[in-house]
C-alpha cells in the first residue's frame, strides 16, 4: 500500500472510530434518560453493538498500522480487546448528539438524533465501500454498512411506535377500509 492510501486509511478509521465513540456515548445516555421501555432497550442494544463496532475498527487499524492487512469484521471483533470499555475515556468531552438531546429531552427527540446519527454512518460506510479496494476492504465495509442499516431501520420502527402511525416493522397494524 502506498503512503498516501495508509494515511487515508488511517484517518477514515479515525473517523469511524470517533464517530461509533460518540454514538456509544450517545445510545448509552439515551437508554438511561428515556421513558418508553422499549426505547431505552433498542439504545442498550445499540451501545452494545456500538462497543463491538469500537472493538472491531481498533484492531483493523492496528492490523494495518503491523502490516497484516484487513480482517472480517467477526475476526476483528474477537481480535480486539475485551476491555475496550475500560479503553474509553470517563469524560468524553464534548458531544454534539448529546448536547442536542440535552436541549430537548423527550424520547422522540432521542430517536430522531439517532436517525439522524445513523444516516450519517450509512452514508460514511457506503463512501469507505464505494473507494474500497481490495476484497477484504470491500466485505467489513459491507458488513459494517448493513450493521449501520440495520440499526436505522430497527430506531425507524421505534420511531413509528412512538409516533403511533399505525406501522409496526413496516406493517400497517390496521385498517379502516371496508369499514362503515
């Protein structure tokens, strides 16, 4: 790999990295603020996910930084420290997501944040995917795209409950047709 290309990889996981840190802290406060049980279990959920995302960047990058190349996303993730937790800082600094969450807290202001936060990714993600050169590149790219999608779709459906728009999952929950 040329310096110019490592350099760039460097900084996009830099950015990855940071980005799933403030989600973390993020989906981490947001789970303990928010009203609707089920809210605060999707949030739990995606801190969770989000330390896996955390785990896996830091060891493709060191793999990376050693010489060794990419590795699956499963790989990297098993490969990472098991403390990552212990790795963050206690005092994240400044959070952005947060601070705007602080501004107007109520649940649907949470999910709407975190849509938001995770369009974002996706659109990260599917950048990285489409200038990924190399197979291995190209499938954690992919898996970490789909991951992030995953996560839009699953606060969407959140966002829907508590909206009461009538869909569950994408499934419209009644009807009124027919009906006189």
């Amino acid at each position: 790999m040329g310096e110019n290309l490592i350099k760039k990889l460097a900084d996009d996981l830099s950015l990855a990295h940071n980005t799933e840190l403030r989600g973390y802290y993020f989906y981490k406060s947001a789970a303990e603020l928010m009203s609707d049980e089920k809210g605060r279990d999707v949030f739990s959920h995606l801190a969770s996910e989000e330390i896996d995302h955390i785990r896996a960047i830091r060891a493709i990058a060191s793999s990376l930084e050693d010489g060794l190349g990419w590795m699956s996303y499963t790989d990297a993730v098993k490969q990472g420290s098991q403390d990552t937790l212990e790795g963050l800082p206690i005092y994240q600094g400044k959070n952005e997501l947060i601070e705007q969450f602080k501004s107007n807290q109520s649940d649907i202001t949470a999910i709407d944040i975190a849509i938001d936060n995770e369009e974002q990714a996706v659109k990260f993600y599917s950048r990285l995917l489409s200038e990924a050169t190399e197979e291995q590149e190209k499938a954690l790219l992919g898996e970490l795209l789909q991951m992030e999608q995953g996560h839009l779709k699953l606060l969407e459906w959140e966002s829907d409950a508590l909206r009461k728009t009538g869909f569950c999952c994408d499934r419209m929950e009644f009807t009124v047709e027919g009906e006189v």
